[in-house]
C-alpha cells in the first residue's frame, strides 16, 4: 500500500479520494540501482447509505519502471488489471484494514 503521507495513521485503505479522483505519483530513487517496480491502483468507491465501510472496485491498472544494471530507465506499459488481479490483494487488505469489508470484483453488466 501506498498511502498518502498526511494520512498514514489513518485506518482507511484510500491514497486519494474526492469527486474527481487523480492519481499522482513521482517516483524518485537516490541512486539508480537496478529494479523491477509495478504498481497496481484502482478506482474504487464506498457506498454512503452502508452500514459498514465497504470498499467496491471499479477498475484497475497496472504501471511502473524498470531500471537497467546500466542505470536506463524503461517505462512499463500501462495495462488493464484483472477481478483476479483485485482479489489477490484482498488477503493483504483485509488484516491491514479489519474495520474495511472488501468486496470481490463484480464483472461490469
């Protein structure tokens, strides 16, 4: 998880939220030391009238950088993440967030 630093001691599974959610992040290496990074982020949202704190995934993508043992840096494809690929975080998010319900991927109708 990725969590917006002004925020981190908050128990909510969110980076960002708001009306119109974007999605910013810089990533920055000191040294530029080989490495295979790919994030995963989603839109989701939770529903206001739930008894509960319920996250609902809407959609999904993965991106990231590979970095050479030469120092160049490749940008990796941006590519459409899966419900299965949602559904192997929930384990994760489900002990970091116990007061979060997650719900699985349901397929667009």
């Amino acid at each position: 998880m990725d969590p917006f630093y002004l925020f981190e001691d908050a128990p909510s599974p969110y980076a960002f939220f708001g009306i119109n959610p974007t999605l910013f992040d810089a990533q920055s290496r000191a040294r530029r030391d080989p490495l295979d990074w790919t994030a995963h982020s989603y839109l989701s949202w939770t529903p206001m009238d739930d008894t509960e704190r319920r996250v609902l995934p809407l959609v999904g993508f993965s991106w990231g950088f590979d970095i050479a043992s030469d120092g160049r840096i490749t940008l990796q494809p941006v590519q459409v993440l899966s419900p299965e690929d949602w559904d192997a975080h929930l384990p994760y998010l489900g002990t970091s967030y116990p007061g979060w319900v997650f719900d699985k991927w349901q397929p667009a109708v």
